[in-house]
C-alpha cells in the first residue's frame, strides 16, 4: 500500500483528509495516510491561542488568529459542497460569522470518520527528501524531544502562507518608545482602546487589523500604504496616508507629508512563502501571487509529480478551491487521473501565469480564480457547488466595501449550495463586541 504525508492539519490538510475519506466511503481502497500538525489541534490558523512568538517547545508559533475575527467575505464563498452551513447548523445562519463560528463548521465536517486518529499532533516536519523513489521526512516528537524518520510515496504540502512574517526596517524604529508588532502578533485590539495606532500595510490584514482598532476604541488609526490606497470611505477616526518615512520620537512621518502621534505600530506586511521542511529542489519559491510558478493545475510540482502544495494561491476563493485542490491530487494519488507529458504541463502552466499577470483589477482576479477553480472542479467527482452564484457574490461583496467598509458585513448571500438565503443578523457589526458562538446564534435574527 502506498503512503501519503501530510503537512499540516489547517484547512488544506483537512480538505485533503476528507477526499480520502470520501472516496473510501464509496468503497475505494486508498493509501495510508499520516498527517503532521505541530500545533495541538487541528484547524490550522482557525485556532485561537493567546501564545505569540514561541510555544512551550521553544517552536515558532504559526498562528494568526486574533480575538474578535469575524469573517471578512460571505460564508457562501467558501462553503463546502459536501457539507453545508445548513446542514452544520441545522438553519440558515447570517453571511459573516466570527472566528469560532467558522470553527466549528471546520472541524464538524472532519469530524465525521477516524481523521483524527491520523493526525500527528505536537509534531514538526524538519526535513522532506527524495531520494531512490522515496520521500523521506524526519520529524520531531515535539513533547518528548524526540527526532523520527519515515518513508512515503507521496507528499502534501498543506502549511500555508501565513505564518511567516515578513518584518520590514522603517528608520527610527529603534528609539521609538511605543509598541512595534506585526499583525501575525496582534490578538486583541482592546489593548488599543485610547490609543493613536499606526497600521502599515494595504491588504486584508491591515483593513481588518485597523477596524478592529477603530472598533473597540483606538482614540486615532491611521493606515500608511506604500503602493495603492485601500480608498475605502474611512469612518471617523481613521485615514489613509502615503507610505512611512521615518519615525521620529513618538511621532510618525510619512511621504505625503503627515504627521501623527503614535502610541502604536502594527505592522500589516504580509508574510512570506516559508518551507524550511522540504529540500532546496523540491521547494516552492514564490511571493504572493494568484497562479504560483512551477504548479500545474496549482498543484502538481512539476519538477517531481509526487509532490503536491494546496492552497498556496493568493486568494479570493478558499475551502472550496482547496477541497477541488485536494480531489484532484488524490485522484493523481490514486491514478484516476493520468497527468500530461512534460511539455504540455509546462505549456499549461505558462498559459495560466501569463494570464495572471494581465490581470488590472479585483473583478478580474476573482474571475481569473473561478476560472481556475471550476477546471479544476470538473476533473474530479468533488460534489455540485454553483461556482457562478459565487463569483457573483464576490463581486458584490467588492461593491458594498466601497458603499461602505463599516457595513458590508450586515450584508446577506445566498448559499451556492443549498440555494438558502441568509438571515440578517441581530447586531451591525461595528456594534456587535461579543464574537461568541453562543451569542451570534443564539440571540434572534432580524
């Protein structure tokens, strides 16, 4: 029998243990399956913990996750195909939902079967080699200190891409007496209440991470970009300024000319594609981006078609795109589907890149990704999802972030696949402060 490493129990890794799990449940015979999680749980960034920088084992803590998270896209745009929010919550719940909301759905699915049992928790990859037709992988026993190596036929790279900071030098930082943290760093934006916060960056991060602050009572944020604006209309108490110059005492200054006391700077820089596990020739080396280099259909590596990286795109499109990701690989796993000769992978994966680089604007991005989602949907038995209904649902998620950045989340979709309309819930966002499971379903919905 064949045997398949996994890298991580976060959404990827759980996609791809549950296409085993369902093709197993049709009564195909499928590999072993060992998969390597060095957090405690699964779930991936998903887990909330209070740890940053280091764990009790002295590893560097993966996690993002922050108190107060709420969805920053429908739910409807990431629903599984074969396991609806519906079915999980036994009703229709609103579009938005926190953190531990999304959790629960998550770890639901996986739920169903013995997944779990091939999980190995605590433990951390810290080498992948090929070598006489073999993966070999060591791993440390985190809790017992303990290094291990086992051999496989097949790897799934499912570590993701944002556990890594990327930690720019602005001048003046070294005798800045306030705060300096990157976003992967931030858990509470309580701790800003009163605060004049700066937050560096123009990406999902830095627009979350900076409402948040406004949110929960940060006296002044203010948002330095360094190419584009977000442009959002900004409610009061926050603006949008050109790229940090320098910091000089408490004050910062940036190349447009504002000046703004800081208490605070968070650093929403984005992270960097970080494989120190894996061999330098079997190494994804790429920057954030929507089609990755040197992966036919995204997930093949096209140096040795054993090896597969889920969920390394840029991404508008998510669990869905990462359970068509994982069919397929299995499928290529168990050789249901028989991949090209090498010309016509390269040819394949140049046609896609240089389509992406054409791309000028979100709508074409998130048309750009359905695309490639719904190829991919179609070359496996990955149940009916309405890929339309979602590229539509994006777009018009888009649209009501510049209607208004601070409303777009009281906003209701339907579901691409049971056709159920969401309910609008009880509390606008910007004044809804508990994030519990319990009060966001409990409570009545208007």
């Amino acid at each position: 029998m064949s045997r398949v490493a996994i890298i991580g129990a976060g959404p990827c890794g759980l996609s791809m243990l549950r296409s085993f799990y369902q093709a197993e449940k049709k009564g195909e015979k499928i590999p072993e399956l060992v998969c390597f999680e060095k957090q405690e749980d699964w779930g991936g960034l998903w887990n909330y913990s209070w740890r940053t920088g280091s764990d009790q084992y002295g590893d560097p803590v993966p996690n993002s996750m922050y108190r107060y998270l709420w969805s920053n896209g429908p739910k409807e745009c990431l629903e599984f195909a074969d396991y609806s929010f519906d079915e999980h919550f036994k009703k229709p719940i609103p579009s938005f939902p926190p953190r531990e909301v999304l959790y629960d759905y998550i770890i639901g699915r996986v739920s169903q079967g013995n997944l779990k049992d091939k999980i190995k928790f605590n433990t951390r990859v810290t080498d992948t080699i090929y070598k006489n037709g073999k993966f070999e992988i060591s791993y440390q026993d985190k809790a017992n200190n303990k290094i291990l190596t086992e051999n496989f036929d097949y790897v799934v790279v499912s570590s993701g891409h944002f556990s890594v900071p990327f930690i720019p030098e602005y001048k003046g930082m070294n005798s800045f007496p306030g705060r300096i943290m990157h976003s992967h760093d931030f858990r509470d934006a309580e701790e800003f209440r009163g605060k004049d916060v700066i937050v560096l960056g123009s990406s999902y991060s830095a627009e979350d991470v900076a409402l948040q602050c406004n949110k929960y009572g940060a006296k002044s944020v203010t948002i330095g970009y360094r190419h584009n604006p977000m442009g959002f209309k900004w409610p009061k108490g926050m603006k949008e300024v050109h790229y940090l110059d320098r910091l000089e005492g408490k004050k910062a200054i940036f190349k447009d000319g504002t000046k703004q006391d800081a208490d605070v700077i968070i650093l929403c820089t984005g992270y960097l594609h970080h494989f120190p596990f894996i061999n330098e020739d079997l190494k994804l080396k790429t920057h954030n981006r929507l089609y990755p280099p040197k992966l036919y259909k995204g997930v093949v590596w096209q140096d040795n078609h054993k090896l597969f990286y889920l969920g390394m795109q840029d991404q508008f499109h998510t669990f869905n795109m990462f359970d068509c990701q994982a069919w397929y690989a299995r499928d290529v796993i168990m050789n249901k589907i028989k991949l090209p000769s090498d010309k016509e992978i390269n040819e394949d994966i140049n046609k896609w890149v240089g389509m992406e680089e054409k791309l000028e604007n979100p709508d074409q991005m998130i048309d750009f990704q359905t695309e490639y989602t719904k190829e991919l949907h179609d070359m496996s038995d990955y149940p009916k999802i309405d890929f339309e209904l979602i590229r539509k649902h994006f777009k018009e998620w888009e649209h009501h972030k510049v209607e208004d950045i601070l409303t777009y989340r009281n906003k209701s979709f339907s579901s691409p696949v049971t056709g159920s309309i969401a309910p609008i819930h009880h509390t606008a966002w910007d004044k809804a402060m508990d994030d519990s499971m319990k009060t966001f379903l409990e409570q009545p919905t208007k």
